[in-house]
C-alpha cells in the first residue's frame, strides 16, 4: 500500500529517514497513517500561513512617553498591518518615580522590547544597564507650549515679558512630571525671575496628561510638550514658549536589554524613523529627524 502525504496543512518539512520513519507506516491502513505521519512531521517542521509565508513571532512590546505618543499611535497600525505583528503598548513618562514612568516599569521588569523616550531619560537607562548600547536611535524634536480650556480667554505668551506677565496673573498652573515640567520647576522659573511668585500656585501632574487636567477646569494654564497637548479635547493650544526660553525635547527609540524579540524591535524602530512616516509625525506638533 502507497501512503499519500496530506495535502491540507502546509509545513515545511526535514525530510523523514525512509527506514526509519515510513516503513512502519506502510502497515497501517490509509485512514491511520495519516494522522501519524502528520504527527511525526510537525515534530521536525515549521508552521506556515494560508499563503505559504513563515508565521510570525511573537508580541512586541512598547513603552513610549506622552511626548511621542500622539505620532506613534497613528503609525503603530500600518506596521502591525505589514509586518504580521501585535504590538503591545504601555505609556509613561520619560522620568520620575510615578508607578507608570518607563523607569519605574523597567525597574519592575515589565516586559520591553523598544523604549521611547526624552533623550537624556534614554542616555540614563543605557548606563543603567536598561537599555542596549548604541541602539538608541532619534526620531523627532518636541517643544513645549501652553494651553488655556476651551473657550476661555487666550492670554498673550509671544514675548518672554508677555509669559511673565501671564504666569504672575494665571490662579493656577499644571505642568508635568516628565521631561517639559522638569525644565519648569527647576530652570524656567528661575531665567523669568519669577519662582517665588508662580511655583506655589503650580501643580506638579503625576500619571495624566495637563491638557486633561485643563479641561476639566481643574487648572487655569497649562504648560506640557505640543504633542501631548494638541490631542485633548477641551481645551485650546495657545502657542510654544517664546524662542529665548524655549526648551527643544528629543524623543528618542531604543532596544531594552531584556527583549525578547530584538530584531523586531530594530524592524520597528526602522519604520518610525523612515522618511514616509515624516508627514504623520509632523502633523502631532513634532518636527521628524527620519533617516535620510
């Protein structure tokens, strides 16, 4: 009796010893040895998609800071789409202790494959051994702006003495716990002459995004990265820092030394650093620095 392979799964195969492995089989009826031969097969076998293709690995996972965040929702699908791969997400800020800071998630050993974050944030987890030298790529620059909620009046910030002027009147401020709050309540206030007067009334914002806090009325001005404030709803962007006191972020994509799936990070870095995903990224409030 002739026994057929199947011709249902696709597999590819090592090839079976003929003395070994099919002369039993030449024994058993049709209906038996088919089962026992597939059996046999997937032990030394790959699985294969429906259109012949090697099935793809396992999960990727992501820690990205709110900076970036706006960009990186918007390009994460087209990827998934071409590359076959889930992503999985966590967000954070690029620095602090907050249960959710990227540096707090690393410390728990929360499973990473690629980090995204402030740039010295990223420097700082490569020395602590975090990171994987060398891999840490740039992707874009964010500068920091503020915003009022909606509707309300739209206080003038174009010059460094009209900031001051808005600051010394506002009731209330909000800023944030990652990299834009850290230059507010440690440099900004100091170059404006104004820290006495303005850091009482400024409320430091664990785990949530300003703009949110803003809109619910729950602050009166609100400073924070462009990006992250652009996408709330509620509240109205009145515009960057003047140049002479702005602070420019760079937002930066490195391995974690803990990957399980290095390579598909690289994959991932690649294509949010391509040239393609410049116009995605610019339209968030980012300016790209894509891969020439």
């Amino acid at each position: 009796m002739t026994v057929q392979a199947a011709t249902t799964p696709l597999l590819t195969c090592t090839p079976l010893h003929q003395e070994t492995s099919l002369k039993p089989l030449l024994s058993l009826t049709r209906r038996a040895a088919l089962p026992l031969f597939a059996a046999l097969a997937l032990a030394g076998c790959g699985s294969l998609d429906n259109a012949g293709k090697p099935a793809t690995g396992g999960d990727i996972h992501v820690m990205t800071s709110g900076g970036f965040t706006a960009a990186y929702n918007d390009l994460r699908p087209a990827f998934e789409r071409s590359s076959g791969r889930t992503v999985k997400t966590v967000y954070g800020a690029s620095m602090g202790n907050a249960d959710d800071s990227i540096p707090s998630r690393l410390a728990r050993n929360e499973p990473a494959d690629v980090v995204i974050l402030a740039r010295p944030a990223l420097d700082a987890l490569v020395a602590q051994g975090k990171v994987v030298p060398g891999s840490q790529v740039d992707l874009v620059r964010s500068s920091i702006g503020f915003a009022v909620r909606k509707g309300a009046p739209r206080p003038d910030i174009g010059t460094v003495d009209a900031l001051k002027r808005t600051l010394l009147a506002a009731s209330s401020i909000a800023y944030s716990a990652s990299a834009s709050g850290t230059y507010y309540e440690t440099e900004l206030l100091k170059k404006l002459g104004i820290e006495d007067q303005v850091k009482p009334k400024s409320k430091r914002i664990l785990s949530e995004r300003v703009g949110t806090v803003v809109a619910r009325g729950d602050a009166a001005l609100g400073l924070q990265q462009v990006s992250e404030l652009l996408p709330i709803a509620g509240i109205d962007y009145i515009g960057p820092l003047p140049a002479e006191v702005q602070r420019v972020t760079v937002f930066s994509a490195g391995i974690a030394t803990a990957s399980k799936q290095p390579e598909a990070a690289r994959q991932l870095i690649r294509y949010l650093n391509r040239p393609t995903a410049a116009p995605t990224i610019a339209k968030t409030g980012l300016e790209p620095l894509t891969a020439r």
